[in-house]
C-alpha cells in the first residue's frame, strides 16, 4: 500500500523591530537540535532513508 511522504514545517514570523535577526537565530538553533535528536537517530536506525529524510 502506497503512502504519502510524511512533511513537517515550521513558520517563524516575528514583530517588524526583531525580524532581522530572531528567526534566523532561532532556525539555526532548531536545525542543530532536530538535526541531533531526529535526523541522525534516525538515519542511523533505518539507513535506507538516507535519501528521503532531510532538514532543508
């Protein structure tokens, strides 16, 4: 049974004063972090996904 590739994304919107410099800090902080705890677990469980799984 064929299914749907599974998405997620995240939005950062901010207030006209910090919109310079808070979404692309927060961004870089949560891509280390989803990058830490979900990507490489679970690349290293299910090699296979090598090619489907990434963190843009």
């Amino acid at each position: 049974m064929p299914l749907l590739p599974l998405t997620r994304t995240f939005a950062l919107t901010a207030r006209e004063y910090i919109r310079h410099f808070v979404p692309s800090d927060v961004a870089a902080a949560l891509k280390s972090i989803l990058q830490e705890t979900i990507a490489m677990p679970a690349l290293t469980r299910c090699p296979f996904l090598k090619n489907a799984l990434t963190l843009l």
